[in-house]
C-alpha cells in the first residue's frame, strides 16, 4: 500500500469508495482467502461495485442488484489437465451467461 507496482498505484481499501467514483469503476475480482470473502465483498458492494469475480470458493450474500461469478481455480485446472490428456481432445467454450 502506497507504493508503484509495475507503473500502478497500490491504493489502500479504504480510499475504494473514492476511487470507484472517480473512475467510474463497477467490476472488481477479489482473490481473497475464503474466511475473508464476505468482509471483502461487503466492502467492494459498499463502494458501488456492481459486478464481482470471485476467486474464493465460498458464496458471498449480495444485494440483488450485484452480479457475481465464482470460479474455482482447482476445478478448472483439473478440468483443463482432464481435456488434455484426452488426446488433446478440444475442451467445449464457456460463455459468460452459462451459470
């Protein structure tokens, strides 16, 4: 916090909010652990964020008018080593509107 990292800023969470209106930001991703995912989330929504992806495999309870998408990096690795080793077998695209 308060640093440059590769050219960016590294704000502290508690400038969020201002900086989410200056930039008109809506989308965040958090890569929380998991005991921390609701804290986090709770933030992020008080700040005007609309749309999360979240990396901790715990669901997080939103308003309504919040979107998030979960992913699980375990089971997506295990997936993609799966395709893989089934003689490069061409593993089905996901589209974002899939749930």
């Amino acid at each position: 916090i308060g640093t440059v990292f590769e050219g960016y800023y590294i704000h502290s969470m508690d400038e969020l909010a201002e900086k989410v209106a200056e930039n008109g930001l809506t989308v965040a991703i958090t890569t929380v652990p998991s005991h921390h995912s609701q804290e986090a989330v709770d933030v992020i929504v008080e700040s005007g964020i609309t749309a999360i992806l979240n990396f901790a495999p715990d669901r997080v309870t939103v308003p309504d008018e919040v979107n998030v998408r979960y992913i699980d990096l375990t089971t997506e690795l295990l997936t993609l080593i799966f395709f893989d080793n089934q003689n490069h077998y061409k593993m089905p695209a996901v589209h974002f509107n899939e749930q």
